[in-house]
C-alpha cells in the first residue's frame, strides 16, 4: 500500500501533537492531506505599491535600499537594524529587524528586493518588520491553507510537497479514464500538483475544476448508493378517489393556490404506485404545515399512519398542536413522540402506534427508535430537514419497508445543491404568503447607543398588545464580549424593559422548561421572549411582531431571515432590528442585504455567494461531506457530474467493478466520516 493512505505521522515533522492538529482539520493520513485544498494564493510575481499598503496587512513589495542606519542598542538589551527603502513610485517604506543582524548585513543600498511582511505605522511613517526576502528562485504563488491553531502554513506546505512526492513514487487516479478524458479532466497527480504549487493562476482553476467534478461526483454516487436501497415500489398505494373535501372545509383559512397546487402534486404521488419522494420547499410563513396536514389526512383515510418529524422538541410541540387543531375534528387521532415521554406513558404510546389507534405520529427523531413499531406507516414527512443527517434519514425510509416521503424545508436550498442533494427528487414550491401578510420592515442599526430606542420601539408595540422577540448569540457570559441570553435577561428585567414579563429559552435547558417557555409566550404570559437560535426553526406565535436580532454581525444570512421569519404570521406589521455594536464592511454589507432583500432564496444565493460553499453547508447542519473545492453556483459543471454519475450507474449500480473501486473507497469514507450510521 502507498504511504499515502499510512498514518501522517510517518511524514518528517510530524509527531504526535503536530498529529492531533491535523485531526482537528479532519486530516489522518498524507492522502487526506492532499485533499487539504488551500483556501486563497498569494502571487509574488505581484508586488503591492508601498502607498497602497494598509496598517496590519502581510503583503509583498519590491524596494530598493536608499540608506542603511545605524544599528541601535535599546537599554533593554535589543538591537535595532533598520533600512531606509522606497519603491519604484518613489514612496518610502522603513525595513526594520531586531535582534538578527545577518539580513540586514546582507543588504546593498542602491539594490531592489521583493519582500514579505507585515506593515506597521510609526509615527506616520510605513514600515515593515522582520520581512522575509524572495529571491526569483522561490515560489512564484504560495498557497494558503485553512490552519488551525499551532499549525502554520509554512509546516503544511513542507508536508504536502512530501505528500505530492509520495503520489509521484506511486501514481494513481480516482476517476475512471474514459470520463475523465470525456470530460477534459486533468489526471490526479498533475491536479494535485497545480493546486498546491501552482506556477500561474490559470491552470488552479483546471485544478479545480478537476477536484470539483470528482467531489461532486463522489457525492452524487453516494447518494445514489444510499438511495439503491430503498425499494422501487411502495407497498402504501393509496386510493386516487381519496376525498379531501372535508379537510379543506374544516380549516379555518382559504389556502393558498400554492398550497392546493402542492397538496394535489403529493396526493397524485401518494396513489402511484412508487413510493413518494418529494421536497416541499417554502420560505418561512408560506404555509408547509397545512399542506403537511392534508398529506396526513390523506393518508389517514387511506388507513395508513403518518408520521411528522421535528428537528426540536419545540417545534414537534408546536407541530402536535397545529395538527390536533386540523384532524382532531374531523375524527383523526394525532399523538406526540419525543425524548421525554417516559415509563407507563410511553409504553401506551408504543401500543397506540403498534395497533394503529394513533393515526399521526408526530415527534423527534424519537419516532425512528428500533422499539417504535408501526401497524402501517403509509407517509414519511420531515421538517426543516437539512438538520437530520443523510443516514437518518435512510433509517427512518427503513422502518416501515418503502413509505412515500415528503421532506419539508424552509432554509431555502439553492437549486444546484437541491439536485445535488436529491437527485431525482420533485419539488413542490410555495412561492405565494397567505393573503393579508404585509412585508416585514427590517432596520440596520449600529451602536450600542441604539439599544434603549430599539427597546423603546418594542415597548411601544408591546403597549399594542404585541409580543417580541430578542435573540443573543450565546447562552452565558463567557470570556466573549457575545450578549448572552440569561445576563441580558436580567438586565432587561430590572432596566428597560422593567415592568414587562421577560422570558427566557435556549438549548441548555430541559425540554420541559422550554416547553413552558414556549407555551408561555404563545398564551402572552410573557411579553418578550429573549433566546438564542432555537426559536430559528419553525416557532410560530402569529402575535409577535417584533424580532429584534444583538450581534447580528453574529448571523448569516439565511439564518437571518429564518429568524425574521418568526414575525409576520398574522395581519398585522411586523419589524425586525438588527443590532450590531461594530460592525465590519462586511457584516454591514450583510445587514444591508437583509434591509432591502426579502427573498429567502435571493438572501441564500447571496450567502452561498458572500461566505464561499464551505461556511454555507457547514451551517445548514445536512449531514452531507463538506464541499472543499465545488463551487454550488457552477451549473455547468454540476450538468456534466450529474451525466458522469448517471452512465456510471447505468453500467455498474453498485460501483463493482474494478475502475470504480476508487472513487468507492473514498465514498464509503466520507460518508462514514460524516454520518452517525456510515453505510455499508
Ligand atoms: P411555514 O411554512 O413557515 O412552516 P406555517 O405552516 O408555520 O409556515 O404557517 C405560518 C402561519 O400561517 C400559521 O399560523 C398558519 O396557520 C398560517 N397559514 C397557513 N396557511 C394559511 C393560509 N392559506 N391563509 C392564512 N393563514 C395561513
Ligand atoms: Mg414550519
């Protein structure tokens, strides 16, 4: 075997702590160093004119010397060598080195040197400390790596140019070679070799483009394994002359005509034969959980079992309680299946599910545990799926043989990563909001000076018999400067919003207390609902109307306007403030985007766009192998994948054969890196 897949401490340099940093990065072996893809280039064939510098920047310059100072003994006992230097715009930059006068010797006044280092301001004058000279002979282009803590570029790059030297002894490709040449793809080595030292920034992007297509493609195949095995035909047909006449007339609205296009779409599907497999994708507020009812009503008078899956305790609360309001009356027996419901409680449950008296099943992942025995589990829905894993999912599919499977979400997914994730997937979009909803205004804010007026404003809403919402983006005061939600709680109850009913909710506490909580503000116990990010997903207390955001800098964008998404359920105007105490450009950018986009799609593909794919999945918790080097807005690339993936799978579903084996092994890794169940 090459050394190539053997543990990373066999590389020089490498021991036992310099091992446990590369774990952290999720590195283990020379190989999975080589997929290390460095995040940015710096190209010193590409000096900075000195008076573009900054205070604070690492940047290359090219400057000739102009004199050579004395050296100064400080009376600390350091020695100071400094140069007077200037660039060819004539533009002065002082060179300073302490301690170390061997450099400094070696410099000629009158000679030019391209340098790296860090720029200083003294007393109005740049400077530049401790530069490291670059001879012509160096790399042209440095590759900078993702690091953690302890571990520096400089210690990456000499490992890897050992990890490309082990590739060379012993070559080898992952892509079968026909697709590869089809497809104009550079073989593994060669990209291996420009993404990591590359001679001009041209052939980095046919680098990666290369390791883009196999990583999508790895992903695709894998994908499709795990979908190999759930079974073609549905053993839960149901019957097209299904009447649902009475669920319309029971509801308390009108749906929308996005809704009722949507609950025909599931409904043809629920009667196919096949099992269903459809995402139901709408922004926060469009109404999914109504059309998620009509799916269960459906198929309760199918005499089959629903069951509906929340990420949160809270939000399957909510869910049990909007679904009793719908199919209680007209005769339809909901339960609620979470971590808490405990002895003689639960066992009555199980028996409730197992002889079919429970029609709904409504809960957590709790509701896939191996005790759960269904009588006959007809429909599969999950909410805010992107927050269970690829496996979990497969291992609710497996419960009940082949049941039809509505997935909804509301953290809108761009389309690329939708075909990406699901393949062969409908989709059902809600693109219109119930009538009557009015755009919620969102305001940027910075300051702290700004909190008693953002404060003062909700006070006046709450004189309206309006409630709010403030989210922190940590729970206690730690060592950082974060609002967090217990402290500000406190000083909320006692300072500016004195005299209100200020509640609290985060993740440390139990679900029992966060029930309470919840159902506290839903029956305006409380006024203000202080909290970090659990209320992101799914709450809906129409009566709030404010959503008032502390370090918003904090958020991306989507998570935003998931947040956002918490008002405007009702009639009437909602607002949402966002505070920041310093803002950078770029968080300013982003509360900008917030203020004038109200599209949850239109914000994602700017987040996607803004925060590169790494931090966008990283963020959306999917369970899916985080992408290094594809890039989700390449549609064209993703066209060619999905016809590589497809020709592969038509000659050889279960990647068997021997020019498959590569890319097997890597998949069957990744996944198994990146999910609780693996899947072999
Ligand atoms: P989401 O798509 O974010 O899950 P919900 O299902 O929570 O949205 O619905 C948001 C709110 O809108 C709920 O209070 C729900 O009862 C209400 N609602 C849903 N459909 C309609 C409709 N057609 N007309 C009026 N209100 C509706
Ligand atoms: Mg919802």
């Amino acid at each position: 075997m090459s050394g190539l897949f053997l543990s990373i401490g066999n590389l020089a340099g490498v021991g036992a702590k310099r091992r446990s940093l590369y774990a952290k990065l999720g590195i283990a072996t020379p190989y999975d160093l080589l997929y290390h893809i460095p995040r940015d280039y710096r190209d010193y064939r590409d000096p900075v004119p000195v008076g573009e510098t900054e205070e604070g920047e690492t940047t290359v310059v090219r400057v000739t010397v102009t004199a050579k100072k004395r050296p100064i003994h400080t009376r600390t006992g350091m020695q100071i060598y400094g140069l007077d230097t200037e660039d060819a715009e004539g533009t002065s930059l002082g060179v300073r080195f302490f301690n170390n006068p061997y450099v400094y010797q070696s410099m000629i006044v009158g000679e030019t040197y391209t340098m790296y280092g860090k720029i200083n301001i003294r007393a109005g004058e740049r400077e530049i400390h401790v530069p490291t000279l670059l001879k012509d002979s160096d790399i042209p282009i440095e590759a900078i790596y993702p690091l953690t803590q302890g571990l520096t570029n400089p210690m990456i790059r000499t490992n890897i140019k050992e990890c490309l030297d082990l590739l060379d002894a012993k070559p080898f490709e992952t892509l079968p070679e026909t697709l590869r040449i089809h497809y104009g793809l550079m073989p593994l080595p060669k990209a291996m070799h420009v993404i990591h030292q590359p001679e001009n920034l041209e052939e980095v992007e046919d680098a990666r483009r290369r390791l883009a297509f196999e990583e999508m493609l790895r992903l695709q195949l894998g994908l499709h394994l795990l979908a190999e095995r759930a079974a073609r035909e549905t053993d839960y047909p149901m019957d097209k002359n299904t009447n649902i006449q009475p669920f319309y007339d029971s509801l308390p609205f009108t749906l929308t005509g996005a809704q009722k296009k949507a609950i025909v779409e599931i409904a043809e599907d629920l009667c196919s034969g096949v099992p269903m497999n459809r995402l139901l994708q709408g922004d926060v507020g469009s109404g999914k959980t109504a059309v998620a009812a009509a799916a269960c009503y459906f198929t309760a008078k199918n005499q089959m079992q629903s069951v509906l899956m929340a990420p949160t305790e809270i939000l399957a609360a909510q869910h049990y309680q909007t679904l009793c309001d719908f199919l209680q009356p007209l005769g339809i027996r909901a339960v609620l299946l979470t971590g808490s419901v405990k002895g003689k409680e639960k066992k009555a449950l199980y028996a409730e599910i197992a002889d079919g008296t429970a029609q709904v099943i409504v809960g957590t992942h709790a509701v896939f545990q191996k005790k759960v025995e269904y009588q006959r589990l007809g429909l599969v829905i999950t909410d805010e799926q992107h927050r269970f894993g690829v496996a979990q999912r497969a291992a609710l599919a497996e419960k009940g043989g082949a049941p039809h499977k509505l997935v909804m979400s509301a953290t809108p997914i761009p389309r690329t990563l939708a075909l990406l994730m699901y393949g062969d997937l409908q989709v059902s979009i809600l693109d219109v909001k119930p009538l009557g909803r009015l755009p919620i205004k969102t305001y940027a804010v910075a300051g702290s000076k700004m909190r008693p007026r953002a404060i003062g404003f909700i006070k006046t809403e709450l004189e309206k018999g309006r409630q709010a919402y403030i989210v922190c983006p940590a729970i206690q005061e730690g060592d950082s400067e974060l609002k967090a939600v217990t402290t500000y709680a406190e000083e909320m109850r006692s300072g500016l919003l004195a005299g209100w009913r200020v509640g609290v909710l985060h993740g440390q506490m139990t679900p029992q207390e966060k029930d309470e909580a919840m159902e506290k503000f839903r029956d305006r116990e409380t006024d203000v609902l202080i909290c970090t990010t659990v209320v992101e997903v799914g709450v809906d207390v129409p009566n709030a109307t404010v959503m008032m955001i502390e370090d918003a800098d904090r958020f991306g964008l989507s998570q935003m306007h998931q947040l956002r998404g918490r008002v405007g359920r009702s009639g009437y105007q909602s607002h949402c403030i966002l505070l920041t105490e310093h803002p950078t450009d770029e968080a300013r950018e982003r509360m900008r985007l917030m203020s004038s986009i109200d599209d949850g799609f239109a914000l994602a593909q700017k987040d996607l766009e803004l925060r590169g794919p790494g931090d966008f999945f990283g963020n959306m918790q999917h369970g899916l192998p985080p992408m290094k080097t594809a890039s989700l807005t390449d549609a064209s690339l993703l066209h060619d994948v999905q016809e590589a993936a497809e020709s592969i799978i038509q000659k050889d579903p279960l990647l068997e054969s021997e020019e498959h084996r590569a890319i097997k092994f890597d998949i069957l890794r990744l996944f198994e890196q990146n999910s609780e169940n693996g899947m072999n």
